[in-house]
C-alpha cells in the first residue's frame, strides 16, 4: 500500500519542485547569455508596430513577412519588440503569433509594449508573463522596466547596457490629455541602475541604448532644429506627450545613452542628433492593418566593444537597405 503524504512532506516537494524550476531557468539564462561576438560586434534587430491582428490575416501576412525576412538577412543576436504588436482580439493568440515568428529563429528577444497592446483582451501585466513565457524570451515577467547587459567578447563583465521601458498609453489627467509620459519612479530606477553599473565599472558610465514605444518630447524639439543633423523619413508630426517629465535630462545627466530608439509614429523613421544623443524612429513593421505609407522593415543596430559608437541602418522586408549611417560621425557637423 502507498503511504499518504503528510502536509510537511508536500511542501518539502512542492519547494523541491520550485528550486528544481528556478535552476532550469538560470540555466536558460547562462544558455542565453548576450556577449560581443569575437569581432567586437553585437547586432540588434529592432521591429516596431507590427499591429497584428488575427481577423485580418491576409493584412497583417507582410508583417510575419517582414519578420522572416530580415531576421534570414540579418541574423542578430537579439530582437527588441518596441511596442504595438498587437491590434486585434483574441490578445493571446495575436501576441502568440508574433513572438513565435522570432522563437522560431532561435533569437533571443525582449519587448516592451505600446499604447494598443492591452486594448484588446489582456492586461499589461498579463502581457507582460504571457511575453516572458515565450521560448528564447529574456525578460522575467511582469517586468516592464528592465535593464540587459551585454557581456565583453572574452571575458564575463558587462561591456553594454540595453535599457527597456514601458512608455504606458494615455494620460491620466484630463487637463492634460493625450499620450502618457514616464513616470517618476521609472526615471529614479533607470538612474539608479546606471549608477551602479558606473560604479561596477570604475566609474565609468557604460555604452547604452533605451528602447520605448511612445517619444519622449525632445524628439520634438531636435526634428524641427535647423541646426541638428537628421537622417531619414520625417513624414508626420512626433506624437509625444504633451507634458515633460524629464528622462532625456536624466539620460543627459548619467552619461550612459547614447541613443533612444522608439515606435509610434509609423510614417516616421529618422534619427537625429540632439546633445550628442540619437533620437530614432525605427521602421514600421507591420502589414496594412493600420496607416503607413513606407515599405516596412526594420532597424538594425551594431554596437561596437568598448566604444561608444554603433553602426544603424533600415532593412526592408524586400531585401533592401538604406539609411546606414555611424553614431556619432553621421550626426556630426564636419
């Protein structure tokens, strides 16, 4: 006969399983880690606005084109999702059918979401764990706001920093309406994050990007600067938040951003200088289940070991490429 399982017995089990889960997951993790490739290279395939929706297969097919095909010619060592990926109910499934495109390359990849995604029938924190429950997915769940570190090309510290924040939807304030802004706390924990990379690297801020789905108002202020250099396709107004909450200042302030890359605006696609950081747009991606009037594609992004430089351009999802340029020498006035 079995003996009965006493309630001290499933819990020594039931912790014994949890422990057991927590290693297999830090082994995907190790099995994941991000470094330099050995020529000093680390390459970033950014999509944005894929707006699937699953009642509309036959408009959003380019889109799960568009992925398959720059991921063929690029072959990055990572995927960023920069927000509306989703346009259409059943969330899930959507969500599903997107981050599986990826998966299926075997590329690890992360997202942050945009002001469409949970106004469908799912949450942002349920988003947020349905993203993170993705085979090759790297972020953990429910996080919105997270930092990946990109390790040196023969040794195990951190020679790069990939900052991901959620950008939210719209404005609490009536008085104020319009796009939401980041919010406080978000800005003191990206500041707090790159402080203690600075210190863990002799006080020496770490190349860094910022990925977002929604512009932050700057991008604004440096797009109609006569003075400032931009690159690219400036086709609609920035539709950034009417109210400044200041993380440009704070990215100015620690020193470790050289570039933010953001959605949104899909008929937009420039970068432009604007106090030594790169504002960018990247390429909308998604099919014709919403407005867009550039072929779709993606940006790609190749950072350089121990330097603060990188190389972008625009993949199109025919195979072509356009807009290479060289931070910082392309923005720089000669």
């Amino acid at each position: 006969l079995l003996t009965p399982i006493t309630p001290k017995e499933m819990k020594q089990l039931l912790l014994f399983a949890l422990c057991m889960m927590s290693l297999a997951l830090q082994g995907q993790t190790k099995k994941n880690d991000l470094r330099f490739n050995a020529k000093g290279e680390f390459k970033i395939v950014q999509f944005t606005d894929v707006h699937y929706v699953p009642a509309k297969v036959e408009e959003s097919k380019k889109a799960l084109e568009c992925i398959d095909n720059v991921l063929d010619a690029e072959k990055p060592d990572l995927v960023v999702f920069t927000g509306d990926m989703i346009y259409g109910a059943p969330a899930e499934e959507a969500m599903r059918t997107v981050m599986q495109r990826v998966a299926d390359h075997k590329i690890p990849f992360v997202a942050t979401l945009g002001n469409h995604d949970d106004e469908q029938d799912m949450k942002r924190p349920d988003l947020y764990r349905l993203i993170s429950s993705m085979p090759y997915n790297l972020q953990l769940a429910e996080h919105s706001d997270f930092v990946v570190p990109v390790r040196a090309s023969g040794e195990a510290k951190t020679a790069a920093l990939l900052y991901l924040l959620d950008s939210h939807a719209y404005s609490p304030l009536s008085d104020a309406k319009g796009y939401a802004w980041m919010q406080s706390d978000q800005i003191n924990w990206y500041r707090t994050q790159s402080r203690q990379y600075k210190e863990q690297n002799d006080s020496v801020p770490l190349p860094a990007l910022a990925f977002f789905h929604i512009p932050v108002p700057e991008f604004s202020q440096a797009a109609s600067n006569e003075g400032a250099i931009l690159r690219g396709n400036r086709m609609e107004r920035v539709c950034s938040p009417v109210l400044n909450s200041g993380l440009f200042t704070a990215i100015k302030e620690e020193g470790d951003v050289m570039a933010c890359f953001v959605g949104h605006d899909h008929d937009n696609d420039y970068a432009v200088m604007w106090y030594n950081v790169l504002l960018a747009y990247g390429r909308y991606t998604g099919g014709n289940t919403v407005y867009n009037h550039l072929p779709n594609g993606a940006r790609v992004i190749v950072l350089k070991e121990g330097k603060r430089s990188f190389d972008t351009w625009v993949r199109l999802r025919t195979g072509e490429t356009e807009q290479l340029t060289r931070y910082p020498d392309s923005y720089i006035k000669k």
